[in-house]
C-alpha cells in the first residue's frame, strides 16, 4: 500500500474507534473556562472550494484567568485531526477536564486554543492552496493575531506551544518547521502524512467513484479513503483552472506529476530544508502508538531530527491512534508546555 493509503487506513481505523481512555477526574481540580468564538481567516479569503472564512475556535482559559486581570499567560495551539473539527477534537482529548486535570497535578496554567480546520473534504491538511485556502497561515498569523489582541497572553514565541495528533500533528511539523519565528515549543502526536506517496497501481473503482464528484458536496457520500485523496489533493495539487473542484488527482495519465507535488508536501521530503528553524526551538516532543500504523514514519521523522543532533523527546507508547490521546494529553502535552514555554511577560506589559 502506498504511503497515505496506510495513513488513511489508519485514519479510518481510529475515525471508527473513537474510544479515547480518559483519565480520572482529579479532586480538587478547580474549573477552567470554555469560550466559544469565530476567527476571521484574513488567509483563507477568497478560497475557490468555498470554505469558510470566518472560523470557529474554542478557547480554554485557565482557573486563574478570571481572578488576576492583571496576570498574562502561554499560549498552547492544539490542531485537530481529519474528519474532526475543534468541538469533536474538544471529546477526544476530553477538554476541559483533561486541561484541568493537568493544572491540578501541578501543570501551570496556560491558556488551550483549539481552531477549526474542517473543510467540505473533511480537512485542510494546514496546507497553502489557493483551493482551501491557506490553512497555514491561518494558524500562524490569523488565529494567534485574534487571540493575542483579545485574551490576556504573553505575545512571544517562547510562550507559544504547537501541538496536533494525526493530521493535526501533520500540521503542527508542517507548520511548526515553517513557522518557528512564531512558536517556541512543538509537540508531534501520531503524525500522518510525513512520507510521500509510493506511485501505485490504479484503482478503478475509486477512480470511477472521483470521476463522478461533480460538486464538493458530492463527496460526503465517499469511502473515508477516497474521499481523503479528494483533501490531499485539494491541498497539495490544486489546479484554479479545472472547475468545480479545482484539483488534480493522481489518476491515470498524470500521476507521476501530481505525486510530485504531494511529495514536495512531505515533511519527511522536506525536513532537511527546515533544519536551523528547528534548532530554535526550545523543545520538541514526538509520541506514537505501538499499534499505530503511523509508528513507521514517526520514527524516521526520530531519526532524521536525531541525525542532525537536534534535541527532542521520542517516546512510542502501548495504544492505538486514538486509544490514549486524552491521557497524552493531560500527563504529557501539558506538563511538557508547562516545563518548556516562557511564563515570563515582556518588560512594560
């Protein structure tokens, strides 16, 4: 199987098993607050698929916030999977209780931003495309704007975290090699998509089945898998001249020159151009499942980052894709932010 049709599979997989094990509610752990807004995407304005502009997001802040007006905080960015948005990503990693677990148990407080990136293909893959948008620096520039001009934040890159699981942990290496002028600590979770696609023989009942997408809503009638290709394709081979979907798929007659532009999406294929932004990071982070099909090239992503002497955390850990997420999430991700990011507001603020 090629690259991303393991991905998707594996996707599929976790998509069907959505059973995340949840930690204990921890006594004594006071509440966070959940705060539902919009995002405008200055970045994504004028996308020919039709995906919104204006963005959902849900704000955690944390147990202090209310109390001190005076006091400023981190910042952590979670980026969601594919099929998901941020309200259904709010169920897997089990906010806000996880968040406030991790506070209780002696994490510091920071606040948790989960943004929107589902598009009528189910996911943007936080990638540049005049078809989508640019989902990229919508992260990176629209939705840390927004969130920095109206929440009480330390505005620098040393008190910003990225972090994702699956495609978004796709989009935080993509986006965290990019963007390391903006975001201080990253932490990788169950990264798909880090290879690029192997050319395979055709499959003509998918190809049949793409054939007949006239229209973006078209696809919500398609397998997981073909409809995925349909994502990666809007994201990676977007073609501004090929109405109604403005793509081009690796189908027959043409896939050596679409795959060779999904494979310059590839951050195992670029990894190698982004090797002193990744040194400015005050730490990285990468976990896996054991049974993850995505363990394969989570660890050449190990190795390539260990190959260039660039210091980071590996760890592969008993569970599937999904099965342990909210427990990384709060006995991880969050103590790893609280070790690694500044608390320290800038002079005059």
């Amino acid at each position: 199987m090629s690259a991303l049709a393991l991905a998707c599979a594996a996707i599929a997989s976790a998509s069907a098993q959505v059973k995340t094990t949840v930690p204990d509610p921890v006594p004594g752990a006071r509440p966070a607050t959940i705060e539902r807004i919009t995002i405008h995407g200055k970045a994504l304005e004028g996308n020919l698929e039709g995906d919104a502009i204006d963005r959902p997001a849900m704000v955690f802040l944390p147990p202090g916030y209310a109390r001190d007006r005076s006091r400023r905080y981190p910042v952590v960015y979670a980026l969601h999977g594919y099929s998901i948005g941020a309200e259904q990503w709010t169920q897997e990693i089990h906010v806000p209780q996880t968040l406030e677990g991790a506070f209780a148990r002696g994490a510091r407080e920071m606040i948790v931003v989960l943004p929107d990136s589902k598009t009528v293909h189910n996911g943007s893959m936080y990638s540049s495309s005049v078809t989508t948008g640019d989902f990229e620096t919508f992260i990176a520039r629209d939705v840390v704007s927004y969130v920095d001009a109206h929440y009480r934040t330390i505005p620098a890159r040393d008190s910003r975290g990225l972090v994702g699981h699956s495609m978004g942990g796709y989009g935080a290496s993509r986006i965290g090699m990019k963007h390391s002028d903006v975001f201080g600590s990253l932490y990788i979770m169950s990264p798909c998509c880090l290879s690029p696609r192997a050319p395979g023989p055709a499959n003509p009942a998918n190809e049949e089945a793409l054939a007949a997408v006239r229209t973006p809503a078209d696809s919500a009638t398609l397998p997981f898998g073909v409809r995925a290709q349909l994502a990666a394709a809007a994201a990676w081979s977007p073609n501004p001249n090929k109405p109604p979907l403005y793509l081009d798929l690796p189908t027959s007659g043409n896939e050596q020159a679409v795959l060779a532009r999904w494979a310059a999406n590839a951050p195992l294929a670029f990894v190698d151009q982004y090797i002193r932004q990744l040194r400015e990071y005050r730490a990285i982070a990468i976990d896996v499942g054991d049974m993850d099909t995505l363990k394969v090239d989570t660890g050449k992503l190990h190795d390539a980052l260990t190959a260039y002497g660039i210091t980071h955390a590996f760890e592969i850990y008993p569970g599937t894709h999904t099965s342990h997420v909210a427990v990384r999430f709060q006995e991880y991700v969050m103590p790893f932010f609280s070790r690694t990011l500044s608390f320290e507001a800038a002079r005059g603020r």
